[in-house]
C-alpha cells in the first residue's frame, strides 16, 4: 500500500471513530434530557408522546455539544421546527455580525406600534 492509501485509511479510521464517539455522546445526553424534562417543546409547548417522541430534540443553549453537565443546565428540549428557528436565529444574528449590522436592534422591530394611534384618528 503507498503513502496515500495509508493515510486514506488511517482517515477512515478516524472519521468512523469521531461519528461513533458522537453518536454515543448524542445518546447519553438526550436519554438524560428526556428523563429530566417533561416531553414538552420549551418554545411552541408542543407535547409529545412516544409514538412522535422522535420530533423532540435536545437544544444545547450555549450552542456547545460537548458541554453536557449533569444537572441538564445547558440543555432544552425543542420540536424540530422550534430548534432548526433557534439555529436559523443564531446563523442570522452572526450574519448580522459579520456584515457589520446592528445585531442588538435587530428583533426589536414593532410594526403595529402606531397602529393603535393610527386607528384613534380614523374614529375622531
């Protein structure tokens, strides 16, 4: 076998051993999360059973997967819609960053604010 081939091979090895190492580490913390927590999505309060329980993920809140303590500190459970949001969120607000926005403003918008101002007018 050449150079190439062994290094190809001692990279399989190494990509096979991280996926398992975190596949074992996705199921330790989510079977933890899933006996502390009601079956309950912490945004929308969708409930699960065990027949959709598949649908309720594990979010980790300071985005790190290895962080994982024992008391579930760092840990909320999320429907599937509510954590690809919570991620869709996190990818914007770092846009924002990189673009050079104005991340602190940016979901503090209130398009009705005047509305109520408006409508009074409209009555006198």
């Amino acid at each position: 076998m050449d150079k190439r081939g062994k290094d190809s091979n001692r990279l399989d090895k190494l990509v096979a051993e991280s996926r398992r190492a975190a596949e074992q580490r996705g199921h330790g913390y989510r079977e933890q999360a899933l006996k502390m927590y009601p079956w309950v999505c912490g945004r929308c309060g969708r409930e699960f059973t065990r027949a959709n329980l598949r649908e309720l993920t594990v979010h980790h809140r300071n985005h790190d997967h290895d962080y994982n303590p024992a008391d579930g500190s760092n840990w909320e459970l999320l429907c599937l819609y509510c954590h690809d949001n919570e991620h869709s969120r996190q990818l914007d607000h770092a846009h924002g960053e990189l673009a050079g926005g104005d991340t602190a403003t940016a979901g503090t918008h209130q398009p009705f604010a005047q509305l109520k101002d408006l409508l009074r007018r409209d009555d006198d």
